[in-house]
C-alpha cells in the first residue's frame, strides 16, 4: 500500500511540474524619463531613461508596446507626465530581453 500511495504521489508531482510551464525571470531598474518618442503611436511607444541594467543600459531606447492601443496611450501619459515632473519609472523586462521591451510599468512615487 505504501509502494502505491508513493507512485501515486510521483506521478502527481511529475504531472504538475509538466504543466506547469516555464518559470518567467523579470528584471527591474527605476530612473528618470530623459525623452520620449512619438514616431510609432498608437501602437509602440518609445523612450529612455537616465538609469538601466545591463541588458538595457541608461540611454538605451525602451519600449511599451501592447495589442490594446488605450493602453499604450495610458502609458504614454504616465511617461509625458514623468517627464515633465522630474519622476521615475521602475521598469520590468524579461530576463535579460536585449530588446528591452516593457513587461509591467510603474509610476514612482515622489
């Protein structure tokens, strides 16, 4: 019984460890908006901070793009609005993403 219950148990354990995906990694780095580009609006928005990391250093052109252009347009103005208030944004990539294409977007506070 015992032999059973444990077979049980690894068979369990295996099928959740197969379902359960790849395990994502973020990196995050906060600095200051320096500029931001409207070239490609609604759909992308581009712009750099004075701070990176080192799959996107401090200058390096990020970006914000999502399938839903309102939420591209929300974000533009959270970062119009940093800009132009001198505050930062901690911003979240993928695991060493050379693209540095924006995951999760913060405001932070003064």
């Amino acid at each position: 019984m015992r032999l059973f219950r444990q077979g049980v148990l690894s068979a369990c354990a295996l099928l959740l460890l197969a379902a359960s995906g790849p395990a994502l990694a973020l990196q995050n780095f906060t600095g200051r908006v320096m500029k931001v580009e409207l070239t490609y609006m609604p759909g992308r928005v581009q712009f750099t901070l004075d701070q990176g990391n080192t799959a996107c250093p401090a200058g390096k052109v990020l970006i914000w793009q999502n399938s839903n252009i309102e939420n591209n347009k929300v974000v533009y103005a959270a970062l119009v609005t940093a800009l132009a208030g001198g505050h930062q944004i901690n911003f979240y990539i993928d695991d060493d993403d050379q693209a540095c294409i924006g995951r999760y977007i913060y405001l932070v506070p003064a």
